[in-house]
C-alpha cells in the first residue's frame, strides 16, 4: 500500500475565534468535521472518516481528550501527553518533531509529530497539546491523505478553550488504552475482507461489489457496562450513527438478544438509516454489544437493506453468521451453555417459504426427528400444471459441543452432519413481543458451499 507522509508544516494551525453552533467537549468549544461518525468512549471524544477505493485506504480521526492539571510546564505536558497516546499505544519509539507557538489567547501550544508504520500502511500521528491557565488539554490526529487537510485545517481554525472554565482534578475518565482495549477481540474476518487497524478501532472492510455496495464491520474499544444491554446497544447506535435518521425500510428494523455458548450475553440493534441533510439512499446499521463483566465490547456495522446487501444479506451472502461464530475475546473465561443450550433447543422449529419447508423436533434426550418438503412444477401442456411434493423424513442422534451441532442420521451413522447454530429471541416491534429463533449453518450436498435456515420454534 502507497505511504502517505503528511508534513507538519501543512497542520499546524493556531486556534483562533469560535464560530457559531459550535459544540463542547470538557474546556472547548469546535465545529465538529460534517459528515463524520462521532463517537464519545472512555472519557473521550472521537471523530472518524475513512473511504476505500480498493486500491487504498484514507483515513482521518480527530481525538478530544478531556482536560487535566497541568504540570506547569508545557514541554512536560506534552512529553507526558505524547508517551500515555502515542508510544504506549502504537509502540513507536519515534521522537516526534514539534513546534512550539503561543495562542493569542495565552496558551502555550506544543504541536508534534510523528509517521507510523502499521499493518502494511503508514499514517502520521499529530499531537497538539495545549497549556497555561492550570490546565492541560490535547488533540490527536490520525490521518493518512491528504484529502483530509483541509477538514482537519477547518476543526483547528474553530477550536476554542475556555481559559476560565473549572476542571475537576480528580475526575476519573475510565480511559484505556485502546491498545488494550482492542487486542480483547479474537476474530475471523470474512473471506476477501480486509482489515484496518487504527489507533482507535479496527475495522473490516467487505471488497466493494458489483452494485458498488461498500460494507463494513467496526470493533471499538472496550467501554464501561451501564448494568442494561439494551441501553449500552442503544448508546453505541445513536453515537456510531450520529449523523444518520432512523427510516423504515424495506427490512423490518430488530432487536436481539441471545448469549453465546461462552457465557457472554449480547444485544443487537438493527435499524435502517439514511444520511441526514439531503436525499441519499437508505442503508442498514446494527449495533452489536456483548457483557465481559463490567465491561462490554462494541460493534457496529453497515450495508445496503438485507433484502439486497451481498454482505448482511437475506437473499444473498450474509458474513455476519461465521464472524459471529468466530467472535471470542481474551481473559473471558468460558463458562459452559451445554445444558441451558439443550433446554433452549428442545422443541419444535420450522421453518417455511413459499415452496419448501423443513421441521426439526429437538428432545432434550438428544434425539432429533426431521422432516423437510419441497415443491416443483412440471408444465404438462399449454393449460396443465403439475405439481410435485417432495417429502423427506429422517431421525437420529445430536450432540453439542460450543456452537457446534453434530447431526448422526440412524439411516447413516458414519456420516454425521457438521453444523453451527445459535439460539436468539427477536423483536421487530420494539421489545414489546419476542419470538425464538434457531439458525442453523450447514453445507450443501449438492456444491460444498455453506447456507444458513432460520427456524421459528413453534
């Protein structure tokens, strides 16, 4: 991947007066990027914006962090500042050159930077630290393009401290490191995907298709748990998709819930969504968040409508079902779902289109009873149709291991039937009715290629 070097010459900007509708974060007052993902985490503020045209990945992330006691030298502010949010994060052992200029507010305002090499690309780190008044407050840019410059140039221009504003010295933000926040995630990307890593989040990134969709899936750091699922998917929501109004679209907006096979609880919200400001087409967006003790892990994603997404799709590829299934995080300790999982499953599923439908009865003994239909038609002549019923029976043997399902036919017990499944409950009518329901990922017979059923337990 080409390297993009950004000079400092081309970044260094002076604060100067606020411009109006600003917002505030901590001590400062900004106009914040348009069109950008916002996203508020452990204490600090984020705002990111990446593209992709398949040969190149350009992105910029503009960091808030909240104001602190000064040391009462701006070069130990910053030495400080630099070593907690550049080195311990990336590892660089890179001295970042700086520049030193005085705002005409009073403030002291170191700027450095730094190029960092990472997973194959290059990205330049800016910290801009600012000190006087007792206080100490940063900034961090990442950016790689500069395409960026001038909406970086835009936020530095309206940024604005308040020099008389309280800060609470003791205050406790609950930051970590997203270095640490971010190697929690143990996961499989989908095939053909790539992935990003940034200081702040990882994200994976589908190949752009042949309807020019362009899906991507984003893991955040780690965050504090507030005690309620709902509420911390409902948090990551509004916050990734800030930008965006909620629409009803061609797909019913869900939520999920479920709890994987190593004891983690998770929640989902899936909701369509289009731009706001103008008229742009209407896309897909789920926020995903699963319970680790106090904490919760976050992800998000977005597509075109299922009905049509050659990523989250209903009719056509759907990756969400491996990379789910890949999904573990470290230090969690599993705790075994085999029974609450075999409670879950004993009963009757079905699941029924148009021309096909398919049973399963699961005992909670491990025994399983299965029956499938399918129809086809056979045109006779001009004015006769025949239709046949196919019909097929079976039974057998099922065992549980994680999310693993073996299926033992008694017809044939030296072929078991591999297959990955999950139990959830969904509501498309916003948590007031819950409906279970079994998806079941196996391969075909027929060309080896996997496909996933949704049973609805009856």
């Amino acid at each position: 991947m080409k390297k993009i070097i950004i000079s400092i010459a081309a970044v260094l900007i002076l604060i100067t007066a606020s411009f109006a509708q600003s917002q505030k974060f901590d001590i400062a007052s900004y106009l914040p990027p348009k069109g950008w993902q916002q996203l508020d985490s452990n204490g600090k503020r984020g705002f990111f914006n990446a593209k992709n045209d398949g040969q190149s990945t350009r992105f910029c992330q503009i960091l808030l962090y909240p104001s602190r006691k000064s040391s009462g030298t701006p070069q130990k502010d910053f030495d400080e500042e630099w070593n907690g949010k550049i080195v311990k994060v990336t590892g660089s052992k890179t001295k970042p050159g700086t520049q030193t200029k005085r705002s005409p507010e009073g403030w002291t305002v170191i700027t450095g930077y730094a190029n960092i090499p990472q997973q194959g690309t290059t990205y330049t780190c800016i910290l801009t630290c600012y000190s006087g008044f007792g206080k100490e407050m940063s900034v961090l840019v990442n950016i790689a393009g500069e395409e960026y410059l001038p909406m970086v140039d835009q936020f530095f221009k309206s940024f604005v401290l308040d020099r008389n504003a309280n800060i609470d010295n003791n205050q406790s933000t609950g930051i970590t490191t997203p270095g640490d926040a971010l190697s929690a995630y143990i996961f499989t990307a989908p095939i053909g995907w790539n992935v990003t890593r940034y200081p702040d989040g990882i994200v994976l990134g589908a190949p752009v298709s042949n309807t020019g969709e362009k899906c991507n899936i984003t893991m955040w750091p780690m965050r504090s748990s507030s005690g309620n699922l709902q509420t911390d998917a409902a948090s990551l929501f509004s916050s990734v998709f800030k930008d965006f109004d909620a629409r009803a679209g061609s797909t019913p907006n869900s939520m999920i819930r479920g709890i994987s096979p190593q004891g983690w609880e998770y929640f989902i919200i899936k909701n369509a969504i289009v731009l706001r400001g103008g008229d742009f087409q209407t896309m897909f967006g789920f926020a995903f968040v699963a319970k680790l003790g106090n904490q919760v892990a976050a992800i998000s994603g977005i597509s075109k409508d299922p009905l049509v997404s050659s990523c989250f799709g209903l009719q056509l590829t759907n990756v969400w079902p491996t990379f789910f299934y890949s999904l573990a995080f470290k230090n969690m300790q599993p705790a075994s779902q085999q029974s609450a999982l075999i409670n879950h499953l004993a009963g009757v599923w079905m699941a029924v289109t148009a021309t096909a439908g398919d049973r399963f009865v699961f005992a909670s003994n491990g025994r399983f009873a299965g029956a499938a239909a399918a129809q086809r038609y056979v045109r006779l002549s001009s004015t006769e149709l025949l239709r046949i019923t196919d019909a097929y029976f079976g039974d057998g043997s099922y065992t549980i291991n994680g999310n693993g399902m073996s299926l033992i036919h008694d017809s044939e017990q030296n072929k078991p039937e591999r297959a990955l499944f999950r139990i959830e409950q969904e509501s498309t009518d916003g948590g007031g009715t819950w409906k279970e329901k079994l998806y079941l990922l196996r391969r075909s017979t027929v060309d080896g290629s996997e496909y996933e059923v949704t049973y609805d337990k009856q």
